[in-house]
C-alpha cells in the first residue's frame, strides 16, 4: 500500500495511583483496548508482508518494461509472477481484513465501560473514543475497498504486457488509471492514519478524565 498504516497504540496501560473511584473503569477499559489490540495483530502481521510483496513486485513490473518484444518468454514468466504477486495480495488483505473485523466486534466492550461511568465527563470521553473507533474501522473498509480495485486495474495492466497487439498508448492510459486509482489508496490510507492518531489522543484524554474522578 506503499504509504504506512499507523498502528494503534491500544496495549499500554496507566497506572492511577490514589485513584479507588475510577480504578474499576479504568481497568475495564485498559482490558477492552488490550483485546482490540490483540485481536489486530493479524492486521499488523498482514501489513508488513503486503509491504515486502509491493515491493518485490513493482521491481519486477519494472524489469518487464525494460524488456524488448523480442523477450516473449521473459515476459511471460515476470508477468506470472506478477499475478501471482497480486493473488498473494489479496490473500493477505482478507486476512488483514478478519483481523479488523475481530477488533470491531470487541468494541462494543468499550460501550459497556460508558454505561457504567457515572461521570459525565468520563462518560462523554469514553463514547467519543467508541466512536472513533467505529469510525477507524469504516475508514479501513475504505482503505480495502480502494485497494481492492487498485489490484484489479493493476492485473488489466499485467495482462496487456503479455499481448503483443498492446499499443504503447494504451499501456500509457491504463499506467494512468493504475496510478491515479493508487492516489485514492494513499488518500484512504491517509484518513486512516488520522483516525488513527485521533484515537491515540482520545484514549489518553478517557484515562485523564478518569484519574481525576473524585
């Protein structure tokens, strides 16, 4: 996906000395987060092969450019590995995808620490964080959506290089379509990343809230 999705930060705890009202909460809460976290790891895991295989391939996609027609066999085997590339891809992305629908079903823990809350202000805090992350996930949903269809536009390419009939016009225009589909990838993957940064700072505001109960 080229543009790094930043990780969660959800498994840190803190630590509320003198605090016995908010404790229970908090500890709720800091269990709710840790198995979102957990229940991601298949995500994180997915991300760091998908970034390796991304790589790999656009050193090969690079290679058959490089190529003359003369090299039909050459060809023929780099785009194999290209498809094949691309299959791997979407593998990992529905794995990566299960793993964030996992975390999403954990989150309605996060709604049962609110409605045990009596503060308003730590009540108020805890749903905003439920709902970014409700959000975060959406903005992931995006995210494979969009690559999704970057990967479908990228095999159209992949196949063009295997026809000796392509004109060179028409691998431009669909070089094009590749690129500007990944642009929207990158945009997906940027509201995702501010999402995410967003619930970092939220979950840090609840845990305040909370040790300042009296």
């Amino acid at each position: 996906m080229k543009k790094g999705l930043i990780g969660l930060v959800l498994s840190s705890t803190i630590v509320l000395s003198g605090c016995t009202f908010g404790a229970s909460a908090h500890e709720q809460l800091s269990e709710a987060l840790s198995t979102i976290y957990e229940e991601e790891k298949g995500y994180r895991e997915a991300q760091k092969e998908l970034a390796s295989l991304e790589k790999k391939e656009q050193e090969t996609f690079n290679e058959v450019m490089a190529l003359t027609q003369e090299d039909t066999e050459k060809v023929k085997t780099l785009v194999s590995e290209l498809n094949g590339s691309v299959e791997q891809r979407l593998a990992l992305l529905e794995e990566e995808k299960q793993s964030m629908k996992n975390a999403e079903d954990k989150v309605s823990a996060i709604e049962d620490v609110a409605s045990e809350v009596k503060d308003e202000k730590s009540k108020t805090s805890i749903k905003e964080l439920d709902k970014a992350l409700d959000d975060r996930y959406a903005a992931h949903d995006k995210v494979s959506t969009e690559y999704e269809a970057l990967t479908e536009k990228q095999t159209v390419l992949y196949e063009m290089l295997l026809n000796e009939e392509t004109k060179q016009e028409d691998l431009q225009n669909q070089v094009a379509e590749v690129n500007s589909q990944n642009e929207k990838v990158q945009e997906a993957i940027q509201t995702f990343n501010d999402s995410t940064i967003a619930i970092n700072e939220l979950k840090s505001n609840v845990y305040s809230t909370l040790s300042s109960e009296k």
